[in-house]
C-alpha cells in the first residue's frame, strides 16, 4: 500500500471516530499541558534563585506528573482502541494485510502525536505564564515580572520526548494486539461482555501494605527541611499503593462482602455490590488516577502555603546564628595542632640550648 493512500484510510478514520478521538486528544492534552509547566517551573533560573525549596518540589512533581500522564494515556487509548476492535477486523476481511493495517495505524499516531504536541507545549506555555505569577503571588515575591518566565526550550524537548515515548508504546502495543489476533477474534472482543474480575489476593495485600508504609513515612516526616528526604519515597509508595488498592484491593472486598449471603442477598447491598464488582474491574485505573491528581493538587497548594508560612522558621533551621565565621582550615585541624606541638617542642629545644650558652658564657 502506497503511502498516499494509507494516509486517506487514516484521515478518514479520524475523521470517522472523531466522537471518540476528540475526547483522547483533549485529555492527552491536558496531561501533557500538566507536564510542560512543572518542567517549565521547575528549570525556571528565576524560581531557582529565589525559591530554592520550591524548586526542588517543583522538581519532583514533574516526576509525579510525568507518571500520571503515562498511566492516564496509555488508559485512555485502551479505552479508544476496545470500540475499534469492528473496524480492524473488517479491514482483514475486506483483504487489507496486517502490515497495511500497521502502516495506516502509524499515521493515525503520528498525527495524533503531533496534535497533542503542539496543544501540550502552546497551552503549557501559556498557562505557565500564569502559574508563574501565582507561585510569585502565593510567596509574596513582588519583584518578580512576566518577563522572568522564558520559554524554555529544553522543557518543550522533554515534553516532546516524553510524549513521543507513551505514543510509540502505544503503536507498539497495538500492532502486537492485531497480529497476535484474527479478524474473527477481534469482531468477538468486541461483542464479548465482561465477565466477573478476579480476585487477587497477593496483589490487593500488596496494595494495602505498600499504601500503609507511605502514609506512614509522611506521616511520621519531622521538621520541613529533613522531611524532603522521606517524601519522595513517600509518594511513590502512595502512588503504587493507590492503583494497586483500586485495582486488586477493592475487588477482594467486594468478593469478601459478595460471600457474605446476610448481607449480600439484601435488596439494598445486592445490586450495588454486584454492580461495582464490574465496574470496578474496567474502571479502577481511571478511579486511581481521578483520586491521586486530587491528591496531588491538595498536597502541592498545601505544601507551597507551609512553605511560604513557615519561611522564617526553615530560616532559622538552616541558619541558627546570626553570623557564621569560617576560617577555611575547619579540615585540617589535626595537622594544624600536630604543627603547632612540633613548632612547640622546637621553641623550648631553641630556648634550652640558649639558656646553656649563656650559663657557658657565665662561666
């Protein structure tokens, strides 16, 4: 197949599945605006040099984000590519080969890719602008200026490469999916119900102990400057063990309940129980997802106001005294002394050999 018209197939496509397309492409959108500020912020030389400790949260959080904007990506297009499992099928009965299909898939992404692209970076910069002059407001910092938030280059590179990661898994992800499977397998996926999740038990334990050490370590963070080198761990082990909660947790409750005939076969708990079993399996990734950026949102607005309240005492943390004299030989104390008992001994041997010259002269 011609590239010409591989391109019309995916044009047209788009054009087709615009109702489920528009929805992925503003969602991944959004994401990837998310991403570009905290990369923008946080290489920002003018944050840096007034809000250090700032920074470095801003620093962590594009990791936070980053892995926010792959999980929500890779869901969404999973969710995209379950109502498009008809048309793949009908192209392999209508006698189109698999790498065809392949080749009109990648120009679908790559639009999609550039797409996403260019509404991350236009609107991350835009919207970076104003975030800039709300952490600047939010730390009472008056002197800083519009002009002070450059674009920043590299953050758009990054933003580029990241986004271009996530998407070639997906094209990857996806061609594996139709060559493993027929056409008759795919027009059976789509017209297969979803039977009831199964419970994981090792996983959902997981979950809840990894859940636990990571409020645990915020909880137990003392002191606003020591407390940096816990949060990172911290909110790692919160991401983790929210999605595997939601994913495995949640559905070994609900079995537990489900086992439980009083409570389960009464007209209130019936339906209800046996409703979320369901819906928790296909949407317990987006539930996490919803829950985490929330999370995230909540801890980021009140972190930056601790900070900014508590300014004075990180001050006085950092710096007890008011004044601080360093001579620059702090290390070499030991040599010093070792010197100064030699030079002694020297001084005292002088002085002996003086004192029995002058007892000789008196002689």
């Amino acid at each position: 197949m011609k590239s010409k018209m591989a391109s019309k197939f995916a044009f047209r496509n788009m054009r087709a599945n615009s109702l489920l397309l528009t929805p992925f492409l503003i969602a991944s959108s959004v994401m990837g605006t998310l991403f570009f500020i905290m990369a923008s912020l946080g290489q920002n030389k003018y944050i840096e040099a007034n809000h250090m400790y700032v920074s470095t949260l801003i620093k962590i959080g594009i990791v936070i984000v980053g892995i926010f904007t792959f999980v929500f990506i890779l869901y969404a297009n999973s969710f995209l590519t379950k109502r498009r499992n008809k048309e793949f099928a009908l192209y392999g009965i209508l006698g189109l080969e698999k790498k065809h299909i392949a080749k009109i898939i990648s120009i679908e992404y790559i639009l999609n890719f550039l797409t996403v692209s260019f509404f991350s970076i236009a609107g991350g910069f835009v919207l970076g602008k104003l975030a800039f002059v709300i952490l600047n407001r939010i730390t009472k910092n008056m002197t800083a200026k519009i002009i002070d938030y450059n674009f920043s280059t590299s953050s758009a590179i990054l933003t580029l490469i990241f986004l271009a990661i996530i998407f070639i898994l997906i094209y990857l992800t996806m061609i594996f999916r139709i060559g493993k499977s027929t056409p008759i397998e795919l027009l059976s996926k789509q017209k297969k119900a979803e039977g009831e999740p199964k419970s994981k038990f090792i996983i959902g334990t997981l979950g809840f102990i990894i859940l636990c050490v990571g409020y645990y370590l915020s909880i137990t963070s003392k002191g606003s400057i020591k407390s940096f080198g816990r949060f990172f761990p911290a909110v790692f082990a919160v991401i983790i063990g929210t999605y595997l909660v939601f994913i495995a947790f949640s559905i070994l409750v609900l079995k537990l309940l489900k086992r439980n005939r009083n409570l389960y076969y009464k007209s209130k708990h019936f339906l209800s129980i046996s409703g979320m079993l369901y819906r928790m399996k296909s949407n317990a990734v987006s539930l996490a997802s919803i829950a985490l950026l929330s999370t995230s949102i909540i801890v980021t607005l009140s972190t930056t106001f601790t900070i900014n309240s508590s300014i004075k005492s990180i001050l006085d943390e950092s710096n007890p005294n008011d004044f601080v004299v360093s001579t620059g030989i702090e290390g070499n104390t030991n040599e010093l002394l070792k010197n100064g008992e030699k030079r002694e001994k020297e001084i005292l041997k002088l002085l002996d050999n003086i004192l029995k010259d002058d007892e000789k002269i008196k002689i």
